[in-house]
C-alpha cells in the first residue's frame, strides 16, 4: 500500500482500463460515473474522507467506471480487495458488489430491454423461478411494462 497526492481534476481510472486498484481517501473528495452511449456522465458514487472507491468487475475485464479527484486529495492506493484478503466470504462479498454496481449502472442509463437482457444474463437459472411481478421489481418497471418488453424481444425489436 502505497500514499499518493492528487489534484483536483486528475482521472485516476478511465472506463476500459484494466485496474485492479482501490483507493482510500485520506483527505479530500473522488467520485466514481458512468458514460453511457450516448455520452451522458452518470454519477455513481461520491467518495470523501474515509471511504474506500474502486470499481467492481470481475478479474481480467476491462472497468466500467471513471475515478477522478473532485478536490486535491491524499489517497491510499491499494491493491484489489481479493488480493488483500481471498477468503471465501470476501469473494461472495466481492460478486455481490460487482452485480449491484451493474444494475445500479443498468439502472441509471439503460432501456428496460437491455435491463431485461441483463437481468437474463446476470440471472439465468432464476427466470422461471420468480413471479414476473419480482423480476418487474427488480428491473424498476410495472409488470405490464416488462410483458411489453418480452414481447418486444421475442419480436426482435
């Protein structure tokens, strides 16, 4: 672990980037966001004194978020957390937080069709294990909504 000093404005981590880093801040203020495909920012999360950021992917893929330095900041650069700590409780934790910031993320910028579609990849085992209503939930929209996009996706809209 190793202490390093940013500035206001530096990008630590860009979308794409294969990163494997976690950072503690010390003092001052990182956020994490999202640009969707049509170039809009969304904000995921705000990171002040005391918080831990970083982005959940899974091991080899490239991260989905930005990480940038809203004020000067003094930060704590550490390696991934299962690097730190491998344990069977912390990847279960681990896989936890990378499916949330997914659908956090799927949430902000993506259409009900593409949420449906990754709540079928993320989930493929449960589909016909949950009322459509639970699944509606899940995706943030009513149960008639959802029959309309499974309609939609079975007529290849």
């Amino acid at each position: 672990m190793k202490t390093i000093k940013v500035i206001k404005g530096r990008i630590l981590q860009r979308e794409g980037d294969v990163s494997r880093k976690v950072y503690h801040i010390k003092s001052g203020l990182l956020r994490s966001f999202y640009i969707d495909h049509k170039g809009k920012e969304h904000v995921f999360m705000f990171a002040p004194e005391n918080w831990i950021i970083g982005d959940a992917v899974k091991e080899g893929m490239p991260c989905v978020l930005f990480i940038d330095a809203l004020e000067d900041s003094e930060l704590e650069v550490r390696d991934h957390l299962l690097e730190l700590n491998p344990n069977s409780d912390i990847k279960a934790l681990y896989n936890r937080m990378v499916v949330l910031q997914n659908r956090i993320i799927m949430l902000m910028s993506a259409t009900a069709i593409k949420r449906y579609e990754h709540f079928v990849d993320t989930y493929p085992n449960i589909i016909q294990r949950v009322p459509q209503r639970m699944v509606a939930s899940y995706l943030g929209i009513t149960p008639e909504a959802l029959s309309k996009v499974k309609g939609d996706k079975f007529r290849g809209k």
